[in-house]
C-alpha cells in the first residue's frame, strides 16, 4: 500500500453522489418556469418519433453552462452524474458530437426560435420590475478572438467575432445579434435598436438608449428623436467638435480627487451641434479631465500650481438629446458613466463567467444557434437570481457557483421517495429556493 502523509483512505462507493447539489435546485426551478413546453413551442422539432425533443438538448445545454463547462465535451460531466438525472428525471444526455450536428441541423431556425423565446422570458422580467421604473437599453459590440475557419478579421487584427449586446437595464439581454468579425461595431445600429425595442411587450416603452462612439450616428439619433428616446451616446472628437471646445469659455466642476500619485480635476461644458445629413440638433457634452501623474514620494515637494503645471488635459465628449431642465450636463456625464458596470461588466461576465468566447463548431450558423443558448443561460441567471436572498441578488455566475452550485450532495431513496441530503448548514438556503420555485410555478 503507498504512503500518504494524512492518515485516511479513499474508496469508491455505489451511492448516488453530486457535487452539484445546487444545481438541482436550478434545473426545478427551470420546470417552474416551464422552460421545457417553451423550447418545445419554438424550437425546431424533431422529425421522426426516434429524435430528441428541443428541450433534450437545450437542457443539458444551460445546466452545464450554470455550473461551469466550457465546451460541449464538458456535458459527459453531466451525463456521468446519476444523482442529479435522477433528481431532474434527465434520461438522455446527448453526446458532444449528437449536439454538434444538432446545433449545425437548425442553427437558423434555433436562433429565430430562442430569440421568441426569449420574449416570453421578457415578461417574466418585466414584471418583477416596478412599473414607474424607466427601461434604459445598453448597446455594446465586444470581441471574441477565434481561429475558426468561419472567422474573419477584426479591427484588432486578430480573426474572431464580433457580436452586439443590448442590456435592459443592466441585467436583461434584450437582443443580440452574432456577427462575424470583419463587420464594424458601428453597421446597422439603427437596425439593432429597432429589432431590440421591437421585444418589448405592449405596454412598455424604451425611455433611454446609451452606447459607445461607434453608435455616433445621426440615422441613430434622429430615430430616437422621432420615438421620444433620450440617448447618451459616446461623440467622436472630430475637427468641428474641436473647434467648438476651444471656443468655450466657461466650465462648470464635476469631481476632483486626489490620489497618492496624482491629482484628478473634471470639469464639464457644453454646446448645441449639428451633423451635416442630421434632422435635429441635440446636446454635447464636453468633459475636460485634468490629471497629473506623480512619481512617489515627490507630491509632498510640489505646489498645487506646479501640480497643475504638470496636469495633462483630455477630452471626451457625449451627444445627448436630453433637455437641459431634467437632465444637467453633469447628471448627463454621470448616466452615461454607468454604462461601464451595466454594460460592458455584463458583457465580460457573458464571455468570462459563461465561457462564451470558447465556440464550438467551425460553422457559423451553428456558433450563432449556440451563442443564443449562451444569452439564454445568461438570462435565465437573471431571473433566477429573484428566488435568492438578497444579500445573493448581486452575486455574479461565478460567486453563485462557490455558494449554491457546487454544494455536495447525495441522493437516497426510502419509502418510495428520494431525498437530496446535504450539510445542515445548507438545508434552509436550498428549500427557501425551491419555495419560491413552486410558488413560481403557480403564477
């Protein structure tokens, strides 16, 4: 017998064990919304009575996606776990290769079957809003390097995709859309925001649009003008904008802080502007950051004048069409500021927490189909997060995953019945949840 430095065994054992005891409780929450008869409804059916249902596939699909996997190989981990089949009554998991196929099979029709899907989602999520609540859509492109033979390059040089996002307020994905990489973040905006608005149920209107730079466009603008759609878009510092900021001559404070190696003034202006084929006239914002880098130890030898000296000026500018009496220029710089955490951390979370930069198939139409199972996960993350408590609410897929999925458990049967046993400490969190999934089930 080897040597071990700690004085304990491992043997194998027969009972039915999962270290994601969690998990579980995630899939009835899936029931309670009633996913199934959803996939069933606007997916792709199968052909003959020998197929698997939609729902066989999309299944294993987000539970693998929840508890980590990073590419289709990974639902063997699913398949090998008998106590959560048992659990979830999962007779079938399909193969890497059997979902492969199946993605490339309907990759189109699955796309345009999630995307209805995902509208039925949609009131589920509005409702749990309040109704006085403003709806604010983020639009976002981000890239995903990939050595695909379907992918192109991108702007960045390196071949890849380039799909656009639209967060509903900060949580929610609205619309998106797979694109390939060769095509820029600023194509079809307009087209993108009609499709995402297009979502929304009667009865709810878009209030507020933010985007980066690439939407500066004034198709864009004089949409939302003509819909009654505030936006706060990233400008472009252009020769004409340019030459209205060194016309300004009066600046208003935003924020100043002062750092160990640097010292930080903003300051903020602001100008009507045209664009050349434009309707309307609309607001620009022009923030003025002063920031001086400090080597260490040296800030306490130099004068606010000298550190002022040293101050590098920068500029960025937002178009907004916001009236001046409900929204200041500063309030306006703010707003926009937030789309860093509602937008572009989601967006990381989708590619790191969810692991979608890792594409499956060398087939476009088939990467589509799995991206948009992919924003599907993330959105049934979303609303799953309203059974937790709220200290949880906040937690991102990978937080929840150390907390709630990977909890180890075992399933026994007596009387007829089987029962998921996990530690004490564990009990009251997971029936508080599947509480709330049964009330769910009811609505």
């Amino acid at each position: 017998m080897p040597q071990t430095l700690l004085n304990f065994r491992v043997e194998s054992t027969d009972e039915q064990m999962t270290p994601r005891a969690g998990v579980i409780v995630f899939g009835e929450y899936l029931k309670a919304i009633g996913l199934d008869r959803l996939c069933d409804r606007y997916l792709p059916r199968p052909k003959s009575n020998k197929g698997y249902d939609p729902f066989t596939f999309i299944q294993p699909l987000v539970l693998m996606l929840h508890a980590g996997g990073r590419s289709l190989e990974d639902l063997r981990e699913l398949e090998s776990d008998q106590a959560m089949r048992t659990l979830l009554h999962i007779e079938h998991v399909p193969k890497a290769d059997s979902t492969g196929k199946w993605l490339k099979r309907h990759g189109l029709l699955g796309v345009y079957g999630i995307e209805a899907l995902h509208r039925q989602l949609l009131k589920r999520y509005l409702k749990r809003l309040p109704e006085d609540e403003v709806l604010v859509l983020d639009i976002d492109a981000t890239l995903m390097q990939s050595y695909k033979s379907t992918a192109e390059p991108t702007y960045k040089s390196f071949p890849g995709y380039a799909p656009m996002i639209g967060h509903l307020n900060g949580g929610y994905v609205l619309h998106s859309e797979f694109r390939s990489g060769n095509i820029a973040p600023a194509d079809h905006n307009v087209h993108f925001v009609q499709r995402a608005v297009a979502q929304l149920p009667a009865g709810r209107r878009l209030r507020y649009l933010r985007a980066d730079s690439a939407s500066y466009q004034h198709a864009l603008f004089d949409w939302c003008e003509d819909h009654g759609i505030v936006y706060t878009i990233g400008a472009r510092l252009d020769g004409r904008v340019w030459e209205s900021i060194q016309e300004i001559t009066r600046w208003e404070a935003l924020d100043e802080r002062k750092g160990e190696h640097h010292f930080l003034k903003e300051e903020v202006a602001e100008f009507l502007h045209t664009m050349h084929e434009g309707k309307h006239a609309f607001r620009l914002i022009v923030v003025r950051k002063r920031v001086t880098p400090i080597l260490p130890a040296l800030e306490a030898l130099l004068s606010e004048e000298e550190k002022l000296a040293l101050a590098q000026e920068r500029y960025s500018v937002i178009a907004t069409n916001a009236e001046c009496e409900t929204m200041s220029a500063q309030e306006v710089v703010r707003f926009y500021r937030k789309r860093g955490d509602r937008s572009e951390n989601r967006i990381k979370e989708l590619k790191g927490g969810f692991h979608l930069d890792r594409l499956p198939s060398s087939d476009f139409i088939a990467n589509a189909f799995y991206f948009q199972i992919g924003i599907l996960a993330y959105n049934l993350f979303v609303l799953f997060k309203q059974t937790l408590q709220e200290s949880w609410k906040k937690h991102t897929i990978q937080t929840l995953r150390y907390k709630l999925y990977h909890i180890a458990g075992k399933v026994v049967r007596h009387a007829r019945q089987y029962a998921l046993k996990v530690n004490a400490a564990f009990v009251p969190i997971l029936e508080a949840i599947r509480h709330k999934s049964y009330r769910i089930s009811l609505e």
